[in-house]
C-alpha cells in the first residue's frame, strides 16, 4: 500500500510544533505494515538547505498563478516530495509568519498551492508513484481532500488529521475564486463558513475518515465547548471521526542513547540522571540545592496555561522549587516569567524561544514538568517526559489525560502511577496539583517507582501505528 501525507511542516527538516514530529515518525512506523508513505511539504528554505541530491518528480505550468516544480529527496530516511514554488515559500521568517511574527498576508494561497499539488500527486501526477490514500495534516493540507471530491475523476481515498481545532484556515469570500474550484463549493457542504472560506471546514465535509491525535479529544471536539464552531458538523461524522492518540520518534527521544544530554541513563539507572541535573542547574544558573527542579518547555499561550504558572511563580519558590522555562509565544506571559527570573534570579531560569536540544537536556534534568493546559489535543511534551523520567503534573484535558496515570492511592499502590494529573485548568487546582507532586517526591521510593513506570509506558508509535495501518486497510475495503 501506498500513502500520500501532506504536511507544512516535518521533522528533522522543519519543525515549530507537534506537527512537525508527527508528519516525521508516523511514516517510519506505518512501514513496519507494509505500508509505503511519501510526505509533500513545502520548499520552505530551511527544507530547500537539507535536500541535498533530488530529481525533478513533476513540474506544474501553473499552480495557482505560479510555476511549481515538485522535487523527490530522501532526507533522514523519509521520503519527500518538496513543492519549489520560490513567490509561495521563498522568504524571510517561519512557515506561517514573517521576520515580524505577523502571518504572511497570503497563506490562503500558499496552503491552498500545497493542497491542490497533493490532489494532483493523488491523482497520479508523478509518473511511477500512485497512492491508495492521500493522508492531510492540519488545515494547511485540508483541500486536498476538497480539490480531490471536486475533480469527477477516479481518487484515492482520503484522512484528515486535526492536530488542533483551534486553527482552521478560515478567510475571506473574495479568496474564493481564485482556489480553482467549482462554484457549486460556494456551499454549505463544500469550503462556505459562515460567509467565509473554511479551510479545514471544507476537508472535514469532504474527507473519506476525519481523524484526531487522541480519543478525549475526539469525545471533546463534538461538544459546544471544545468544536470551536464545528461540533455539528463534526457530530454528523459520526464514527468517520476517529481518536488516535499521537506517538514519539523513541529512536530520537532516549534518554539511554541521547547526545544532547550530560549523562545517558535508563530506568534501571536512575541515579545517573543526577548528573543531568547539575548539568542544567549550572545552564540555567539555578542555586544547587537538594529540592525539585519544575519545568515548562512549551508555546507560551493561553492554551497552554502557561499564565497560571506564571501566576504561581511566586508560590513555587516558596514551596522549595525551582523552575525552569522553555518556550515563546504571547509577550505578556513571556514578559510575566521574565519578571519572575528577575525576581528570583537563581530560582528560576528563563529561556524565551524553541531549542529543540535544550528542550531533551530539560526533560533529562528536571524532576517534574507543568502541562497545565486548557485544552491539549494531544500534547508531545508530556510524553518525552515519561520517557525521561520527568513526572508529567498535566490538566484533565485531551491526549494528556489518554496518555497519563495519575498519582491516586490505587495507581500509587499498584506501582502503575506516572503522573499527576488536576482540574480545572485553573491557578488554584495547579497549586494544589504541584503540592501532591511534592509530597510524593519527598518520598523517594514512591517517587523513584512513578520515574520507573513512566520510563517503562509504551509512548512509541507502535500501537497508533496499526490503528492508522487497519484504518488506512478498512478504508481501501470500500467501494470506491
């Protein structure tokens, strides 16, 4: 079987979130089925730097309005189709935003442009490569499945993944002429929203199966609270509405092989992890004491709650811990943990902006890290804490309460705890939450079988991997 992912982003080539991890590991672990994936990105110009030897797979004349050609690499055992259009993706700043961190005024286009070149690639636009499914990532791939419904010719089928409802690619009526669809799309069940262009809206109405990165969310994204508008017509899916939660690369995160860190260790090793501890009190300028090191190594939004533990900085110190932040995002929560180190130099540490090798020296080095979010479709970060041995402290919400135990007298008794885990999302349920946590890691033993049964949970692929395997098996059983 062959597969078709359509991703804006894919690591190791280009990464700002989960997305990105994602679009990289899924297709190594869907090969151990049999199952053949080639991803379509963008020829951003950090992706453009790390291609190395490529061949021209198929040049388009005019795709929306610019030449594109698609060029086929190989880069980190992945293989890549790359969509070279330099008046698309050519330019300063990230995948979605300027040098400025303003969105650059012609995304509709540019995702559109990717989308459109996926349909035609699912469609056998690349001699020699024809795929059963074309599987899109987020809004930015969404109209491949809407280009693909639209076209009345013979298609493969077609998953939708929303890694995260909050964004949908939604713009003005005026783009619409200029996406090269029918106007019979200009409706309800096609890309109309409200009067707008529904990116993401269009590919759930069009889409074979819609898919999402852990069964809470599925569960939360049908309610008026957490569809952001699309709870109807997601109910309508049905069981074409899938919960799968994420996996991580654990070839990239392992604590016993990782580069990045001061000392590699296992579960059986724990002791080790000491060393990585004073490696990052010494990074980070911390006072060395004998009390917990707390962590955040996120986007810090709203979304993530990262204001509540701004809110308690205060409160932490004079509970005896440390903290240590990682991250960028809205500048009134940087700002507040900046004014937080300022007020606690040697007590709490402070990076503004995404390292992603700091971020594995982080989770080898402190003892718990703070997910406190408010919604959290599936979330990465608590992950690579279990597999560190970094006590995930994480809100009720989504993938984090799918891929956590908490701490209770039963999971404690049963030696099955890896976490702890709080609600509401509020300052006060994350105090209390951070004073459970400490009460555990003041008993040693306890603490040290929550880092054992955390170290052990299987947070690879393996198993998302056979569900998406049997899903992509069970959709090609259909009639066409």
């Amino acid at each position: 079987m062959r597969a078709l992912a359509v991703a804006s982003e894919v690591f190791p080539l280009i990464k700002t979130g989960g997305l990105a991890d994602v679009a990289g590991a899924l297709p190594g672990a869907l090969a151990e089925h049999g199952i053949e994936v080639a991803t379509l990105v963008p020829g951003y110009p950090a992706v453009m730097r790390q291609l190395g030897e490529t061949r021209l797979a198929h040049r388009f004349d005019d795709l929306l309005g610019a030449p594109a050609d698609v060029l086929a690499a190989r880069v980190g055992g992945l293989d890549l189709f790359v969509l070279d259009v330099p008046e698309l993706y050519d330019r300063l700043g990230g995948p979605y935003t300027d040098a400025g961190g303003l969105d650059h005024p012609d995304n509709w286009r540019r995702f559109a442009a990717l989308a459109k070149a996926g349909a035609a690639i699912g469609q056998g636009a690349i001699a020699g490569f024809q795929p059963d499914i074309v599987h899109s990532h987020d809004w930015q791939a969404a109209l491949a499945p809407v280009y693909l419904a639209a076209s009345n010719r013979p298609r493969p089928k077609t998953i939708l993944t929303i890694h995260n409802l909050a964004f949908q690619g939604n713009y003005p009526y005026n783009i619409f002429p200029q996406l090269g669809l029918p106007p019979t799309n200009w409706s309800i069940e096609g890309v109309e929203y409200y009067g707008n262009v529904g990116f993401l809206k269009g590919g759930l109405h069009a889409c074979d199966i819609a898919t999402t990165v852990s069964p809470t969310y599925a569960d939360e994204i049908v309610t008026p609270e957490g569809g952001m508008g699309l709870d109807g017509l997601l109910q309508g899916r049905g069981e074409r509405l899938v919960g799968i939660v994420n996996g991580i690369d654990t070839a990239v995160w392992d604590p016993q092989t990782d580069a990045a860190i001061a000392k590699p260790y296992a579960a059986r090793s724990l002791r080790e992890r000491a060393h990585n501890k004073r490696a990052l009190e010494g990074e980070f300028g911390l006072r060395r004491e004998d009390g917990p090191i707390f962590a955040v190594v996120s986007r810090l939004t709203w979304q993530k709650g990262l204001d509540l533990v701004a809110d308690i900085c205060d409160d932490l110190v004079a509970r005896g811990v440390r903290l240590v932040v990682v991250g960028s995002g809205e500048a009134m929560i940087e700002g507040a943990f900046l004014a937080a180190h300022a007020r606690h130099p040697d007590l709490i540490g402070v990076r503004i902006g995404y390292d992603e090798t700091l971020s594995h020296r982080v989770q080898a080095g402190a003892d718990a890290i703070l997910i406190p979010s408010r919604f959290e479709p599936c979330g990465l970060t608590q992950l690579y804490g279990l597999r560190y041995g970094c006590i995930p402290v994480v809100a009720k919400v989504g993938g984090l309460a799918d891929t956590v135990i908490d701490a209770n007298y039963a999971a404690v008794s049963a030696d099955a705890a890896t976490g702890v885990i709080f609600s509401p999302p509020s300052a006060g349920a994350l105090l209390k939450a951070v004073d459970r946590t400490l009460r555990l890691y003041q008993d040693q033993k306890t603490w040290r079988k929550m880092q054992n049964a955390a170290m052990k949970a299987d947070v690879s692929w393996r198993k998302s991997a056979k569900l998406y395997a049997d899903l992509y098996r069970d959709l090609l059983r259909e009639q066409p």
